[in-house]
C-alpha cells in the first residue's frame, strides 16, 4: 500500500500505542488517519517482545491512576474491541530483600491503597509460605495484588489494529519514517520510505525509536533504548497453575508462568543505550545463574526460547505527553518499561488531547516534556 498524499493525522509507529491511540481517535469520528509502522508486521517492536505483566502497583499517584484507568480497559477488551486479549489476573508479587526496599513497599502499599488499589503487605514469613518452590531466605517484606497478572500484547495490537481499520484508519507497514517536515516552527509534513504524507498533526509513539523521530521534528527528547531480554523454559509440571509473576526486586530478576513451563529476565543494571536486540549471552547466564539460586527447580529445565527488546527510557521512569515546541508535533512515549500495561488509557488520552485539546480522563499534564528542563521529574521506584 502507498502513502496517501494527505492526512489530517499520521501517527508513527505500530504498537500498542500507535494502534491504541488511532482506534480512540477513529472512533470518535477522525477520519483521514494514518498509521505508520517501519517494520513488515505490526506490534513486532517494544509490544512484541514485551513479558506482558500488567499491574496496579507503582509508587507514583500519576502511575497508580493510569493502570486504574487503563488495566479496566483490558477486562472490557473483547466487550469494546471485539478480541480477547486473555487478561490472567495470577498478581504480581514483588519481594524485597533489603531494608530500604522493605521501606519502600511499606509506603507504596499505604498509597496504592488510598487510592483504591486493594495491594496486601506481606511478611518474609509470609512469602515463603506462598513461593514453596522458591528459596527467599532473605525476604524482609513483599506486597501482592490479585489483579495485576498478564495480557497477550500481539491480540492487543491485533484488536486495536482492526478495529480502527474497519473504521477507515490506513495502517501502513513497511513505511519508515526519513524526516519530519518543519516550516514556520510547524508541522507541514512526513517523509517516509513509501513517499510524503502532507500533514498538521503527528503524533510520534514510536517507542524506543521515539527520539530518533523527535530528532527529525528538531525537538529532543530524553528517549534513551535499553535493552531488556528474558528467556522460556521447558515444562515444568511442579509450578502451580496460579503461580504468581513473582519479581526479587533488589536483583530486578522476575518469573512468571509461560504455558506450561517459565519466562525469567532480569534488567542488567550496566546495560548501555543503544539498538541492539540481540540475546546478550553472558548477561543471560547471569540472569540463570540467578534465578536456579532461587528456584532450584530450574535446574532440571531446559531453555525453550530467548529474545532481547528495548525499553524506552526516560530520566524519571515516567513518560511523556503532549505538545512539543514544534506546532502539531505530539509526543506519546518514554514509558520505562511499563508502556503496554499503560496503553489502553494512552490512546485515549492522546485522542483527548488532540480532539478536545486537554486530558480529560486523567489529568497527565504534569508528564509534560518541559518537566524536564524545569527541574519538576516524578521518579518511579517500581522499576524493574
């Protein structure tokens, strides 16, 4: 498919946000939309390669309300979009080991249940009652919440995807981005690998690749790719059919059930920027060197499949929305990692901004892109 000469809207970038953002924005009635994905198949950046964990628990109010507004949106999924999207709602138990982290949760679970999330604190005697198959001799505290669990981020994609297709949104694969074109400090169009789009409006939610396309736009944003890689095992018949995604959080090692067997990943702390997503051996060695220490289980495993992937990282762990200094230049990205859980909301909040030019649902006008050189960043604890 080529380009169309014109659109009222071109949004870059295929996942759950792109996607999302064009079926809210198609919905309400915006015709003449494009959606512009590099690759030959949608949701297979960030979203693809993504664990798929979904949760509540955050240390920061504006998190806490995003995944209030946005985990809701994945139940009603198959009800509004038409997919089912398989939300399994197994929780999230993050433990912690040092008394600082211990700390930590003590506040965040005080918040989250201020503002309605129903988070459980738990003793190290108490996790080790539930993990019997994990070795945490040194858990100090933990907080658990039943809702928080995990989706499937290509029907995600897929339902958004063809839903706003069926409203008349051309989603165009194969379609890189080459420039943004700028005249008067506005947009005035896009130029891609499949010809130039004329256009007012762009809305860059490309991810990882979000300041590369802000670089084109003159506008910097303080987008950095970091890779992230996990790996999946073999079955293992001893692991419960509700075992939680469990996360030792000083190590930012998780485990969560994939079929019949695990995905386990841990963030390499010493990872630096860059595009490469390819499997780093050594660091995966690490990570099961790691996780065998606490699950022993894993040792009679074998590796089933492994992928590397890239978070899009801003200084403060939060993510950026809105106008930039370039007129008709918005920006929906940077989310830290915690962008396909926060998806559903987003969308719609990008197609509140744009059409009725405030955030209505939630009020994120503090997730700005001036925050930062104005000295006002919301750092997130809950980082993994």
């Amino acid at each position: 498919m080529d380009v169309p000469p014109t659109a009222d809207i071109v949004i870059i970038g295929g996942g759950v946000m792109g996607a999302g953002i064009a079926w809210h924005l198609a919905s309400r009635g915006t015709r003449n939309l494009v959606l512009l994905e590099k690759e030959a198949y949608f949701g297979t950046g960030s979203t693809g390669r993504c664990a798929g964990g979904v949760r509540y628990q955050f240390s920061t109010e504006i998190n806490i309300r995003l995944s209030l507004a946005s985990l809701p949106m994945f139940e009603r999924f198959k009800e509004e979009i038409g997919q089912d999207v398989n939300y399994r709602q197994c929780g999230y138990l993050l433990v912690a080991t040092t008394e600082q982290d211990a700390a930590a949760f003590r506040r965040n679970v005080e918040l989250q249940n201020r503002l309605g999330v129903q988070t459980e604190l738990l003793s190290g005697g108490e996790i080790r009652a539930r993990l019997p198959l994990m070795r945490f001799d040194d858990a100090l505290a933990g907080t658990f919440h039943q809702k928080d669990g995990l989706v499937d981020p290509n029907s995600v994609v897929m339902g958004y995807l063809n839903a706003a297709q069926r409203l008349g949104v051309k989603a165009i694969p194969n379609a890189e981005v080459t420039g943004i074109r700028i005249s008067g400090g506005k947009v005035e169009g896009v130029e891609t690998s499949r010809g130039v789009i004329q256009t007012r409006t762009v809305v860059n939610a490309a991810g990882a690749w979000a300041g590369q396309i802000g670089q084109m736009a003159g506008v910097r944003l303080p987008i950095q790719p970091i890779r992230r890689q996990m790996f999946t095992t073999t079955p293992l018949p001893e692991i419960p059919a509700g075992f939680p995604f469990v996360i030792d959080f000083s190590q930012s090692l998780y485990f969560h059930r994939e079929g019949e067997g695990l995905l386990v990943g841990m963030s390499n702390p010493h990872e630096t920027p860059g595009f490469d997503q390819r499997v780093d051996e050594t660091w995966e060695l690490t990570n099961l060197e790691a996780a065998i220490e606490r699950m022993p289980l894993l040792e009679r495993a074998r590796r089933a499949a492994h992928w590397a992937g890239l978070y899009e990282v801003t200084p403060d762990a939060h993510p950026i929305y809105g106008a930039t200094p370039v007129e008709g230049f918005l920006v929906c990205a940077g989310f830290s990692g915690h962008g396909f859980m926060h998806g559903p909301v987003s969308g719609k909040l990008i197609s509140e901004f744009i059409l009725d030019g405030a955030f209505s649902t939630i009020d994120v006008s503090m997730l700005d892109l001036a925050r930062f050189e104005q000295g006002r960043p919301i750092k997130e604890y809950n980082v993994v």
